[in-house]
C-alpha cells in the first residue's frame, strides 16, 4: 500500500476558452464523484482566466484546483501579474512555480521559484516546485546534480510534506512524447527525495510528482516507478477521459 497519497495534477497551460474549460471540468468532476475515490487527490490547473469558473464548476466533486504560476508579491505595481492571494480568492488551494517553460520563456530563477513558493504559503496554497533536467544536461551525465541545485536554489526554508509538493520534469520529456525510463525515473526520484531530507530532515512523507509526456497508456508503468508519489500532467490532462484514466492508474 502507498504510504503518501497520490496526486494526479493538470496543467491545461494556455489551453482553455470557457466554454471548452468549463466543459472539461465539468467532465473531470463527474468522472471523479463517480468513481468515488478517497485515496487520492486529483488536482486541476487552469489558466488564470478559468480558475473563478472552474472552481465554482467542480465545486462539491472533490477536485482540487490550483493556479499555474503566481507573482512573489501579495499586490502592488506589477502589471499583468497574479498574486497567490488572487489565486486562493478564487477557489485554488495549490499552485504550480517553476515550471520549466517559465523558467526558459520568463527567466524564472532558483531565486524567483523559491519567492513564488513562498508568496503560495503566505497566501494559504500549495506550491507545486517544478524542477527537471534538460536533454544536454543529461547527456552530460549531470541529471542529479542538476536537480539537487534547483532544489536547494527552489525550496524555501520551512517546507514540509504537507506544505509542498515537487514535480520532476524532464525539459525534455515535456510535451514530447518521449519518457525516461521506469528506472531512470525512480532514480532522480531517490535523489530528489534524499535532497529533500537533507533540507528539511523529513523527506520520507513529501510528495514527488512525475511529469513529462504521461498519458493513459503509459501512467500506471511511470506512477508505479520508486518514490513516484502521482503526476503533472499537461496535453493528457484536457482530455477528461485520458485525465481520469491516468488519475485511475495512481
Ligand atoms: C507539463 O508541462 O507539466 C507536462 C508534463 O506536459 P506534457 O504532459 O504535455 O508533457
């Protein structure tokens, strides 16, 4: 039996008119009162735009819904942001930071992923710190080491189990359709765990997420991967069916 509950998150990124947002989440919400479970938690991230809507949608159903990205700062003169607090106001209770393409199209550091976490806290949600290699700093054997920099860089003091979750997200794997295999997978997950403990000396409790590429087909053979602890999930997860079918496999 697992000893974490699992965590089967979307990411619909910027994916989402109301009407077909609305209509997906409303298909993920049915799909989840129907089959009734109580031993894990399905999660689902729209765009800014839907979280008000789609909270209001799958209210009562048990699904979870979160924001994509927030700002550090709680308000103030920064045109075009979110606040964490805006966020949780309109029904989220996590939050995805760090995710690797804001990291690459935005500039997000180390530094600007640990502040955002920390905003999560301070507004009442769950960040999601993404963190994950890319193809040449595989290649280049540097996977580990890579992942234990944007840890230390990414998770703020003070984190616990229950107050934040980490996605491993191969770059390279995202969106792609290629996936590292069950092993490889398990061992940037030992390795993230291990970090994990050093920092905050409980790592045995903390969930780890794995993302990049999961579908229905392949979710039961990557959720049963060591310290797999559920998934992100981006183009799978606007499907209601192929979403819930991997939210099955958990
Ligand atoms: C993601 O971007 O978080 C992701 C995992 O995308 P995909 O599932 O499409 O690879």
């Amino acid at each position: 039996a697992r000893t974490r509950r699992p965590l089967i998150a979307g990411n619909w990124k910027m994916n989402g008119l109301r009407a077909d947002g609305l209509a997906l989440a409303k298909g993920v919400a049915d799909g989840v009162k129907q089959a009734g479970w109580s031993d894990r938690d399905v999660l689902v991230c729209p765009p800014a735009t839907l979280v008000l809507a789609v909270a209001e949608a799958v209210k009562g159903s048990g699904v979870l819904v979160g924001g994509e990205n927030c700002h550090a700062k709680a308000n103030g003169a920064h045109t075009g942001e979110i606040a964490a607090e805006m966020l949780h106001d309109c029904g989220a209770t996590y939050v995805i930071v760090g995710h690797s393409e804001r990291r690459a199209d935005c500039g997000e550091t180390d530094a600007i992923v640990r502040a955002k976490a920390e905003a999560a806290w301070r507004a009442g949600l769950v960040p999601i710190v993404c963190i994950g290699e890319t193809l040449a700093e595989r290649e280049a054997g540097k996977t580990l080491s890579v992942l234990e920099t944007q840890l230390k860089g990414s998770v703020p003091a003070g984190s616990t189990a229950a107050n934040l979750v980490v996605a491993y997200e191969p770059v390279w794997a995202i969106g792609t359709g290629k996936t590292p295999t069950t092993p490889e997978v398990a061992a940037a997950h030992a390795h993230i765990r291990k970090v994990l403990g050093g920092l905050t000396g409980e790592a045995a409790q903390f969930r780890l997420l794995y993302g990049g590429s999961v579908k229905g087909s392949n979710a039961a053979e990557l959720l049963a991967a060591g310290d797999v602890d559920g998934a992100l999930v981006g183009g799978a997860s606007l499907k209601a069916d192929e979403f819930l079918a991997i939210a099955k496999a958990a």
